[in-house]
C-alpha cells in the first residue's frame, strides 16, 4: 500500500518537499514506516502521528491514514485554542476567561528576545487540537473556571507574543498552577517548532 507522509521544518528542509509517499505492505505498522524513513530522520529523535493523533510504533497503518513525521518541538469549563499567524492578543484572550466565579485571572506571555524575530512553523491543525486537549486537562486537574492559549507561527518580532496563555480560578494558586501546565505542555507536547537567525531550535522529542 501507499502511504502519505507530511514533513515539518528540519525534516521538510532536509529534503526539500513537505509530503512524500512510501510504499509499504498491508499490515505496516508505524514501526515500520519509521524503519523505512530513517533516511530522512537522521540522528533525529522522531515521533509518528497517524490522523492528527500521536501514534504508537504498535499501530496499524492504512492506505487512507494521514501519517505525519513530527521532529523535537520547541517551544492551547471554558476553553480556546488557536494557531494563528496573526498578532495575539493579551486582552482579547483574558477576556474569553474572565468569569463571575474567578478570584485571579493569570496571563503568561512568551515574547521574542535578543533577536530581530523568530519564524515559527507548526502542524497546525494537530497542534490546535493538542493545545485544546492541555487546556482542557488543565481545567479539570485545577479547577479552573476558565482556560485559553493561542499559539502564533510565521515571523514573530521582537518583543512581540509568539504564545499566550490565560487561566481563572477562583484563588490564585489554581490560576497560576493552570497556566503553568498549560505553557509547559505546549512547549513539550504540541508540533510547533522554532527557528533563529535561519537555524532550527533544538527542542525535545514530543510527548505522546
């Protein structure tokens, strides 16, 4: 069978395309997809995703599966997630949080620094639904009244948000510990990579 890949950042720059197709038998399974691009992953610790999820080597691929090589990433009750390469906004995001019950509204902002810009590119459509999977995990684990991240990916100038996060609880310990592991499983879980004066950010292997 035939089997599409998507390519992200370093391995779509490695060569030169963002989707390939390999052949593989009926039955593969993601281990042996991974065998058979380990020409194109390199020394790179990669994962699979099949059909916007995370995948296990065990899985069973089919001819109709999106299959998706995601490199090291570098760093989404009520909830919003969004990837999006326009400006982010902190009040427009605080404002989707904001709640009758809450006593603390937490907003955490990643911005660009030292540097001209960063470039950032994503999965983005798996990222959106990772992003809002955390945020909900969040909500449930704090007690949160409220949760949203949103994400930015093209040219992000300095000082300006590549990601924000915002959290309301009613007291602040919960508003703080949600943000906290909101921004901290983006950075280790979601298909969103970095790069920096045209070199590629060494991130982590994505978390399933």
């Amino acid at each position: 069978m035939v089997v599409r890949v998507r390519l992200f950042a370093i391995l779509r720059e490695r060569i030169g395309v963002d989707e390939l197709e390999i052949e593989l038998p009926d039955g593969a399974t993601v281990a042996d997809a991974l065998k058979q691009l380990e020409p194109v992953a390199g020394d790179l610790k990669v994962v699979m995703a099949i059909n916007r999820e995370y995948a296990d080597a065990s899985d069973q691929l089919t001819p109709d599966d999106e299959l998706a090589l995601i490199p090291p990433v570098s760093g989404g009750a009520t909830t919003a997630a969004r990837v999006t390469t326009s400006p982010l906004s902190v009040d427009a995001l605080a404002d989707q949080v904001r709640d009758p019950r809450a006593g603390a509204v937490v907003i955490f902002e990643g911005v660009t620094r030292d540097v001209d810009h960063l470039d950032y590119e994503a999965y983005a459509e798996m990222a959106e639904s990772r992003i809002g999977e955390i945020v909900q995990d969040a909500i449930e684990a704090h007690g949160l009244c409220a949760a949203a991240a949103e994400h930015r990916i093209g040219t992000v100038p300095l000082s300006e948000p590549s990601v924000i996060v915002a959290a309301s609880a009613p007291h602040r310990d919960e508003a703080f510990a949600g943000a906290r592991e909101i921004i901290d499983r983006i950075k280790t879980e979601c298909p969103i990579w970095k790069r920096e004066e045209g070199e590629w950010v060494e991130g982590t292997r994505p978390s399933a």
